[in-house]
C-alpha cells in the first residue's frame, strides 16, 4: 500500500466504472497501476463496475480488480463507496450516466467523444460546471494529451519554440473496416456512436490540435464517406435495428467482436449510417490553417495517429505508432546543420517520466491511462479543474458537428460557435463567406 511522506497510508478514492470492455480494461488498468507509480495524495480503490450482464460483469470485477460487481449503473452511482464514477459506456450512454452522477454529487471521468450530440454535450457541460460550484471534478478522457511526448510538444509550443504557428496537420489512420464482411457494431450505427471515424478518431485529431496549439478551431470544410453502405448483422440483431447488441455484454472486446470468428456474424445485413472517414480543413482562432483525415479504412495502418505542427521558429511531428519519439526541428539553428531530430521522451525531466523507468525504456498505449488517473487523483485532492474539462469536450462536439454540417453541404466553410472570450475569427475570403453564413448559427453559445 502507498504511503504519505509522514509513513501513513493516504486516503481513499472509492472508484466506480461503468462498462468494461476495451476503456474498461485500459482504464482499469490505470486506476490499478497508478497509485503504484505516482505519488498520490488519495489512494485509488476500484470499488465496483457495473455492465449488465450478473456472470460477465463478475466475471469482468475479477479480472480487473474491482472489489464488487453492478447490473445497474444508478445502483454503482448510489454507492456510499463510490466517490467518481467512471464512464466507459458508448457514447449514446454518456450523457444519462454522467449527468446523473454528476447530479448524485459525484467526481466523473468520461469516455470521448463526450456526447453524441451538441445538445448532450451542452447538457453535459452544464451540469459539470453546476457540480464544479459544489467543488466536483469532471474530466474527458481525451487520453492522448497524456503521452509524454504529446504533453512534452505542447510545452515546446508554449515555451515559444515553434514561434507563431501557422499549420496544423493531423491524421488519424486505421484500418479494421477495410474488410467488408466486418459486422455492423455499435461504432457502425448513428444512434449508438454518434458519427464514425469522425467522432471515434476525429475527436481525439480536434482535441490535440486545440490542446496542442492552445488554440480553438473556428471554422471548417470536409468531406465524409461510407465506402461500405451494408454489413452482416450481429447474431441475434434484426434488420433496421441492433439496439439490444450496442456493446452486448459478453460480445466485447476491441471492437465488440470476441467470441465472433469462425463465421458468427449472421447472413442478413444492415445499414451502416456512420462514415468510414472524414477529411476536413479548418482555421485555427490566429489565421493558422489545420487539415486533418480520420479514417477506418486506411489499409495497413493499425494506430496510426500522426501530427505536424509548423511554426515561424520551427516545427515538430509526431506518430502515435512511435510514441516515445518526437521530432523537433529548430528553424532557428544554421541552416547547414538544421534539421528534425529525434527527441526520446523518456529522460525523468519529461511530463510523467519522473515514475517510470530509467531513460530509453519506453512507455506505451496503456500508461496513458495511469498518467489520466494520475491527474484525476490531483484534481479532486487540490479541487483544481483538470483539462480536459467537459467544456472541452463541449468545444470538440461542436467541431464534430461542423465537420458534418459542411459534409453535407458539400464542403462549404462552416463556422464553429466558439466560446465568446475566443479572439474573432481572422477574415473569411468574400468568396466562402456568403455560403458560409448560411449555416453559421444564429447565436454564439456561452
Ligand atoms: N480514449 C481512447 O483511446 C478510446 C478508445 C476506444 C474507445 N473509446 C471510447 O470509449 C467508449 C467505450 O468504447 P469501448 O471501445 O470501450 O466499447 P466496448 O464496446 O468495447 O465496451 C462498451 C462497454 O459498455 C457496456 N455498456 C454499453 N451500454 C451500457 C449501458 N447502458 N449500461 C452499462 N454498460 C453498458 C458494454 O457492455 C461494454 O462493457 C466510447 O465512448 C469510445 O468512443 C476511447
């Protein structure tokens, strides 16, 4: 057990998770291994996760650590000893369970994207600021802010070493739906997901490109498409409909699919009503320009989450398939010997390495759920509000929403509300400006 410097054991956080299949685990994970790295002013205690199935979420707790098992989530948000609800649900769950936590005066962790729709997101985003009155915490699981090397990028850019900015790029590639015999899961239906790979990789590409460049996106011009329009149902679902399958306990895995070889999927077929990629360009509130492309379909590409950030005074790219790695070029160097190096995000001195082990022995996807704990655990000791808040989470909803706006009107620019105390947009050409207000909203949200 963890310790104080005066030798007593710190006290508890009582932690409950709803969901536990692929964020359960990670985040399982987290909540286990975190308290063990860092030093912690409450010790996490994984109380009880909730699913909805008795024998796999008992079968789910023993896994994974947790000390008791739920069929209900308002059942574990009732809990005397749960003190933050962990949200790891699909996203047409998030708002109802974090509201109600949040409403039952508890601390709340939240899945991305935040919602699955600008108006959760809104309601969302409220409750946690009426709760933060009451001195609770909420946090987005944005988890990639806390790659080392990604939390290290973003000090490069406020120590000023990129100067001004002036292009954003992000790519987000996968590549699980190529095969189109891949059945219709929850991630593939509107109602369950919300969007595609826009909201699934989409929404961490926006969230790193406003957490990295400090800045909000203001408008943007996209493309989406569905390259596969039909694919097998779930056993058990009926056409036009898989609400009973969302996230079925016991049919998940990385994407809901163990248990699924050998021919399980069923010979009808279903509609997919999400996109398998989206590209879209946007500008950032200084004039910088942004590109990005979220896709499930880029073949050979597993995890491929890539940026480039250039600057007036130099540049920086990362790729998440390499995530100890950033690389850095300084434009202010000779230009004989200028150029990209490669940095290694391992030495004690960078973000989250002072826990882990000596410089050169990386890190990976997983620990970036015990850095996310990490700073929940600081969050609700100190009762300072950790980023991502839900009005981030607000924020890249409303890009998402953008994005789709724009795709269905054939690309025209589309302005996102931003929040009032933003810097004006930097002039749009006269040319987009009359399509684009056509579908700017009528009024700035708070
Ligand atoms: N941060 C990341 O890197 C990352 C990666 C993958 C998924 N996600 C997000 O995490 C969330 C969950 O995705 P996943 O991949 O873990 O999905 P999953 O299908 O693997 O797991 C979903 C879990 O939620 C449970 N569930 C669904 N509806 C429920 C309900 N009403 N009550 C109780 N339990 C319910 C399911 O039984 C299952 O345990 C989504 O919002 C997704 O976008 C984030």
């Amino acid at each position: 057990m963890e310790q104080t410097e005066s030798g007593a054991a710190p006290p508890t956080l009582g932690v409950g998770m709803v969901g536990y299949a692929f964020m359960g685990a990670a985040h399982s994970q987290g909540w286990r291994t975190a308290g063990r790295v860092f030093d912690l002013p409450l010790r996490p205690v994984l109380a009880a996760v909730a699913g909805r199935d008795a024998t796999a979420v008992r079968a789910a707790a023993h896994r994974h650590g947790w000390a008791a098992a739920e069929t209900d989530w308002r059942a574990l948000i009732a809990r005397d000893d749960v003190q933050l609800v962990d949200v790891c649900t699909p996203g047409d769950s998030h708002a109802e369970i974090a509201v109600a936590a949040l409403e039952a005066g508890k601390h709340v962790l939240c899945e991305k994207p935040l919602a699955n729709s600008v108006a959760e997101a809104e309601t969302m985003a409220a409750a946690a600021e009426a709760a933060a009155a009451r001195g609770q915490i909420s946090m987005v699981g944005f988890n990639y802010r806390r790659v080392p090397a990604l939390a290290y990028a973003r000090r490069l850019v406020t120590d000023g070493r990129l100067g001004t900015l002036r292009h954003v790029r992000v790519s987000y590639l996968q590549d699980w739906l190529v095969d189109p015999t891949f059945p219709l899961t929850w991630r593939l239906e509107r109602e369950h997901a919300g969007s595609g790979a826009l909201g699934d990789l989409g929404a961490h590409a926006v969230d790193l490109a406003q957490y990295l460049t400090g800045e909000l996106l203001v408008g943007v011009s996209a493309l989406t498409e569905t390259f596969v329009r039909e694919r097998p149902l779930l056993p058990g679902a009926a056409p036009g409909g898989l609400s009973g399958l969302s996230g079925r306990d016991g049919l998940d895995g990385l994407d809901g699919l163990d248990g699924l070889d050998g021919g399980a999927v069923s010979e009808a077929y279903g509609q997919v009503t999400v996109d398998d990629a989206a590209l879209f360009t946007g500008r950032l509130a200084s004039g910088a320009l942004a590109s990005f492309e979220a896709t499930r379909m880029a073949a050979g590409r597993k995890n491929a989450l890539r940026l480039e950030i250039n600057g007036e005074r130099g540049s920086l790219a990362f790729d998440l398939e390499r995530l100890n790695e950033l690389s850095f070029h300084d434009h202010t160097e000779p230009a004989v010997s200028a150029g990209f190096r490669r940095i290694l995000v391992t030495e004690p001195d960078h973000p989250y390495l002072e826990g882990w082990w000596p410089p050169g022995h990386g890190l990976g996807y997983e620990h970036t759920f015990a850095h996310q704990a990490r700073d929940l655990v600081h969050a609700v000791a100190s009762g300072v509000a950790p980023a991502p808040s839900f009005a981030d989470g607000l924020q890249v909803q409303r890009v998402l929403a953008a994005v789709e706006d724009s795709a269905r009107n054939n690309a025209v620019y589309t302005r996102v509300p931003v929040p009032v105390a933003v810097p004006a947009p930097v002039p749009v050409p006269d040319s987009v400006r009359d399509s684009a207000s056509d579908s700017a909203p009528d009024s700035v949200p708070r």
